[in-house]
C-alpha cells in the first residue's frame, strides 16, 4: 500500500547524455543503492563507480537521497 514500510537493496547502471552538470556526456556508471521506507518517508543512499566513458575520472560517486512519497 502507499503507507508501507521496508528496505530496498537495488543494483543499478547509470547512462548520461544530454549537458549533465557533474559528469562527463556518455559516462556510465554502475553500484548500489540501499532504501529505506517508513510510511510515507523514505531515505536511502547510493555509491556508483564510473566503468566507462571519461577515463580519466575513475572516483567514486556517493549520493544520499531522502523523498517523501504521497
């Protein structure tokens, strides 16, 4: 339901284009992401690393991201 509570362990990949305004066009990147949920909140962190696209720019990126779902 829209109320529910849990925690998410996703896998993802990641594709830019277009002007993105914190990496390179054409940069891929790959990792994880765990979420949690509790009710309407939830809050979850990521970590991905580049594995093609500028070469040069091999850091890893880490991203938290809190959202409220209604």
């Amino acid at each position: 339901g829209p109320f529910a509570s849990g925690i998410e362990i996703l896998g993802s990949a990641i594709t830019t284009w277009g002007n993105p305004s914190q990496l390179e066009q054409r940069q891929t990147l790959v990792g994880g992401e765990l979420r949690v949920s509790w009710f309407a909140v939830n809050v979850g962190g990521a970590v991905f690393r580049p594995v093609s696209g500028f070469v040069d720019d091999r850091r890893i990126r880490y991203y938290l991201n809190v959202g409220l779902g209604i």
